[in-house]
C-alpha cells in the first residue's frame, strides 16, 4: 500500500518520502507509471539540493567549532589572569606560518571577531558567556546537520528503491502485453 497522505516532516521539516509498497495499488493503469516515475526523480533531486546544502553547513560547522572552543578557551584564560598584576608574555598566531609575541597586561576587556569585518568590545564575563552561547549553538546545529544528512539519505534510498520497483512493473507490464499480442497473433495466423 502507499505511504500514508499526511505529510511528515523530520524536526526541521524536511518531507518524508513516500514508501511503494504494492505497487499495484499505488498506480492504477500503465499510464500512471512515467507521471510517478517523473516525480520520484524530480524529489531525489530535491532531496539531493538539500543534502548539498546540508554538507556544505555541516562542513562549515566543523571547522567553526574548533574555532569557537579556542577563542572560548582564550577567554577563559584571560578571565583567569584577570586578577593578577603582571602581564604576561604569549606567542600567537598572526597567519597559518606567522607567529608574533607580545606581552599581555591583565583586562577587563576582549575583542571578539564577529563576523562581516565587525569586531566588538565585550567585558571578559560577557564574552564568555556569548561564546558558551554559540559553542552550544554550533555543536546543536552539527548534530541536526548529522541528523539531517542520515534522513536525507535515506529519503533519497528509498524513492531510488520506488524508482526501481515502478520500473520494474512498468517493465513487467510491457512483457504480459507483448505476450498477449504474440498469443493472439498466433491465435489470429492458426484460425486460418
């Protein structure tokens, strides 16, 4: 029997497929077979646009992360130092080959690259506190880009598998009514 016509979501309200069970009773006549055959290929290339997109965020959430964690850990040190009088000296990273030293007073303040060329001033707290925020967010949003990426595949997999099963019975179809037509042109040259 065919899927059921309320149309289901996963929780980010990416439509759930529908399953050819009997493919008898989901096309009525032959000429319903390339109407449903056009629409299984035209949502695996829905679906396939939408597992793109997904791949590219969830790449982009990867390398985010790691991004977030180390400015958070930063942070977190300069929180730490915050109290103490001395400045202290560290190496950091200018480019991906360039590193420069400088001696870093105690502060009450960080700069937090945001994006778009802003860069705002925050309170140490503060800017602990927003980058606990997206650190959460990102790790959130990797986990439904993971989620998304195992239902979209298996969207694609089983309209691949109703493509395959309505081919098939259109294939099936042909045959019986080759056979039948050779049966009666056989029936038509004996009865002379």
């Amino acid at each position: 029997m065919s899927a059921s016509t309320d149309p289901q979501t996963n929780p980010r309200g990416i439509p759930l497929a529908p399953f050819v069970d009997e493919v008898e009773k989901y096309v009525d006549s032959r000429e319903d077979i390339e109407p449903n055959l056009k629409k299984f290929q035209d949502m695996i290339a829905q679906y396939q646009f939408m597992e793109a997109n997904t791949q590219r965020r969830l790449i982009g959430l990867r390398d985010k992360i790691p991004d977030i964690q180390k400015t958070l850990d930063t942070v977190n040190f300069l929180k730490a130092r915050k109290s103490s009088s001395k400045p202290f000296e560290a190496t950091f990273e200018l480019n991906d080959t360039l590193y420069a030293r400088a001696n870093i007073p105690a502060t009450e303040e960080v700069y937090i690259w945001l994006g778009a060329n802003v860069m705002l001033s925050y309170p140490i707290d503060e800017a602990a506190t927003l980058l606990k925020g997206r650190l959460e967010a990102a790790r959130e949003s990797l986990g439904n880009c993971e989620e998304d990426m195992d239902f979209l595949r298996q969207q694609i997999t089983t309209l691949e598998v109703n493509t395959a099963r309505l081919y098939n019975y259109e294939v099936t179809l042909k045959r019986k009514e080759r056979e039948e037509a050779e049966r009666e042109e056989k029936g038509k040259k004996g009865g002379k």
